[in-house]
C-alpha cells in the first residue's frame, strides 16, 4: 500500500494512547535517569526540582548536568532495584529497552526517551505559576507541538495568578465558604488590575472580598 512507499521517519503512527494526566509528589523519592547527554538532563533537573532523591547513571555527563549522585559507568543489570521511577535516557535504543524490560521485570514505573509507545508514563511540558502547574503532552507523539500549546498557555496563564495565590497565603478561608470565595476571586476584577501592574487596587479589591466574607459568616 502507500504506507510503505513512505519513509521511515514519515509513516503512520502507531494507535493512539489515552493517557491519564497525574500530578507526582516525588519529594524524597528516590528516581533513576539512565544517561548523561541533554535529554537526561532535562529529565534529572525537571525530578530535582520536584524534589526527588536523584541518581544518575553513565559514562560521561554534559558540563551543565545538574548535581546529583553520579555513577561513572554504564548501565548493568539490578540498576533499576529500588527505585520508584526510572528514565531510560541513553543513546542506544537497545540499552533503552534493557533498562524497560528490567523495569517490566521490577514493577518499576519507567520513561524511555525514544520509545513513548512502551514507556509507562510521560513528562509533561509544564507551565508553572507558583502552586499552579499547567502540563501539556502529546503522550510523547510530538515534543515541539506541546512547546508550542505550552507557550500558548503560558500567554493565557500569567504571573498575576502566582502573585495572588502568594497573598491568600496568608488567609484561611474555612471549607464551607472556599467554593463561594474562589468564585468571587475569579469573576472579580482583581486578576485584571493585577495584569494592569495596579498591585494595590486589587490587594484593596481582596480584603473587601475577604471582609465580605466575614461578615456573611458572622451573619449565619
């Protein structure tokens, strides 16, 4: 038929995968990144700054490798034993698919940098607005599309909701009334004075709300 006549590189993708997006607490867990080269390091720096315990293996690194345990060598069997997720992240498929039929074998979860159809899970492109994170991914099919949807978000999402999660911070709004409180926030104008640079005006617009709020609690 007319796949084959197409080249490798352009035929048809294998069957879609409906991917079920989670957020992982890594903090103190301790995660594997198999290779030393630019994708393992973006793979290590994006699990340290979650938080994660690090080790990394391979016979060299990139001088902007983030800091972590490194082991200078290759990759041998037994590697993947206790850890809670693995990166397969070297240049050679085959080792690649050692390190995920170790995982397989382990029941450890495991990303396979060139494999995304067999990899257990995927890392997002993520927009991060202080506790807010917004991820974006192709489940592997197209790393440069999600940068773009990513970019986009980024222009829909901006710093003014980090700049307000930080102030309500500072409030504890009880159960009952956060629904409520939420909504008020969000249909209010103090997310558009605080996109206009006008920090004040919204800080006054909240603690009216916030004082509203009281009262009405007082009231019931």
């Amino acid at each position: 038929g007319g796949e084959g006549r197409l080249p490798r590189w352009l035929r048809l993708h294998a069957a879609f995968l409906m991917l079920l997006p989670v957020a992982l607490n890594l903090e103190n867990r301790r995660v594997l990144v198999v290779g030393g080269g630019a994708v393992a390091a973006r793979k290590a720096r994006a699990c340290l700054e979650a938080g994660a315990l690090l080790t990394a293996i391979s016979p060299h690194f990139a001088n902007d490798f983030p800091l972590c345990e490194k082991i200078h060598r290759r990759f041998q069997n037994g590697d993947c034993a206790g850890f809670s997720l693995v990166f397969a992240a070297t240049n050679s498929g085959q080792t690649n698919a050692q390190i995920l039929e170790q995982c397989r074998e382990l029941g450890v979860w495991c990303n396979v940098a060139d494999d995304p159809q067999n990899s257990d899970f995927h890392t997002a492109s993520v927009v991060r607005r202080g506790e807010i994170a917004i991820g974006v991914t192709t489940g592997g099919l197209s790393p440069v599309v999600a940068r773009s949807v990513r970019e986009s978000v980024e222009k829909a999402v901006g710093p003014e909701w980090e700049t307000l999660l930080e102030w309500l911070r500072a409030y504890c709004i009880s159960p009952k009334n956060r629904g409520d409180f939420w909504r008020q926030i969000v249909h209010s104008e103090i997310l558009a004075l605080l996109r206009e640079g006008q920090n004040s005006r919204a800080k006054e617009r909240l603690e009216s709300l916030l004082l509203s709020l009281e009262n009405a609690r007082k009231e019931e």
